[in-house]
C-alpha cells in the first residue's frame, strides 16, 4: 500500500487535480482499483457527482470504496437531486 498525498477533485484545477489525471500520473489508466480511501474535507459529493457523470467506467474499476463524510445542508441538497 502507497499513500499519495495528494489534492483531489472532481476537476483539473491546480493545485488539485481529477481523478483520472492523478491516476494518469501514476502510471495506473485503466487499472483496477482495490481500495479508493478519500477524506476531502465536505467535497465528497462534489466529487462523485463529477465522477459518475464524466468517468463512470472509473467507478466500475473499483473494488472498495471507503469514503469519510461530512453531511451538511448543502451536500443533502445535492443527493436530492
């Protein structure tokens, strides 16, 4: 296991980055992915909401999801929709 500290979101805009450009970095396009572990401080929703809809075949790449979150109003309006 690696841990990459890194800023992730759900687009390009340095100094964070998306998803598929880290993994692009890394050399790991197109590799399964067995844990995808995030702690990113209330932006969880944001990034999945991007994720699913501009790379859903990346979700399908992972095994496990573990995910820590920070419910606030605004994230439950945003799995309202």
């Amino acid at each position: 296991i690696k841990f990459h500290k890194l800023g992730l979101s759900g687009k390009d805009a340095p100094p964070l980055a998306s998803l598929p450009t880290i993994l692009a970095s890394l050399n790991h396009t197109g590799k399964e992915i067995t844990l995808f572990k995030i702690d990113i401080e209330g932006a969880e929703f944001e990034l999945f909401t991007e994720l699913f809809k501009s790379s859903p075949q990346l979700v399908r790449q992972m095994r496990q999801i573990l995910i820590e979150v920070r419910v606030q109003k605004q994230a439950i309006d945003i799995v309202d929709r």
